[in-house]
C-alpha cells in the first residue's frame, strides 16, 4: 500500500517484490500519510511467513525486525493479506536518490 502523495510507488515496489520470487495480489493506496515504510503480519500463524516477513522487512522496513511494527489505517486493519507493506515517506525517498 502506498502511503505517500507519490503515485506509482506501489507498483515500483511490485516489481521489487516479483524480481525477488513473490507474489503481489493486491496494491492500492492507505488513507493517511506514513513517514516511515511498514511491514505487518496479518496472519494467523506468524511462523507461516516467518521468513518472507524478515526478507521483506530487510528490503522495506528494517526497524520492524526490532519492534513488530502496527497501523491503525483501516485498509490496513481491515485487509485479508497475510502480509502488508504499507511504503512510506522514507522508501520513496531512498529509491528517488537513485
């Protein structure tokens, strides 16, 4: 999900995510603004993602290893996604450097 006033930025991740062997299934945008990208597990099981979750949170959202990260936005809340990146302020800016 892109959090951001940048559109496209949810796509650019897509390709990030295919180019690494996953599965994308849905993008779209949350209702409010995030400085900082975000990796959640909505999962039943964690240990099911386990590994994909670290992998994604060393690409996305490193901090996430150290503190499980949480939103509060309802289309993250309310998603049916084992996992969601919500990409934030910080992602757009690290990959519009390059």
């Amino acid at each position: 999900l892109n959090a951001t006033d940048h559109p496209g930025l949810a796509q650019y991740a897509s390709r990030i995510i295919t180019n690494m062997g996953g599965t994308v299934v849905f993008m779209g945008n949350t209702e409010s603004l995030q400085g900082k990208s975000l990796v959640i597990d909505r999962g039943e099981d964690p240990s099911a993602t386990l590994i994909t979750k670290k992998r994604l949170e060393e690409v996305f959202a490193p901090w996430c290893q150290k503190d499980p990260c949480f939103s509060e936005d309802p289309k993250v809340v309310n998603s049916r996604a084992q996992l969601v990146i919500v990409l934030g302020e910080d992602f757009y800016s690290y990959w519009n450097k390059r």
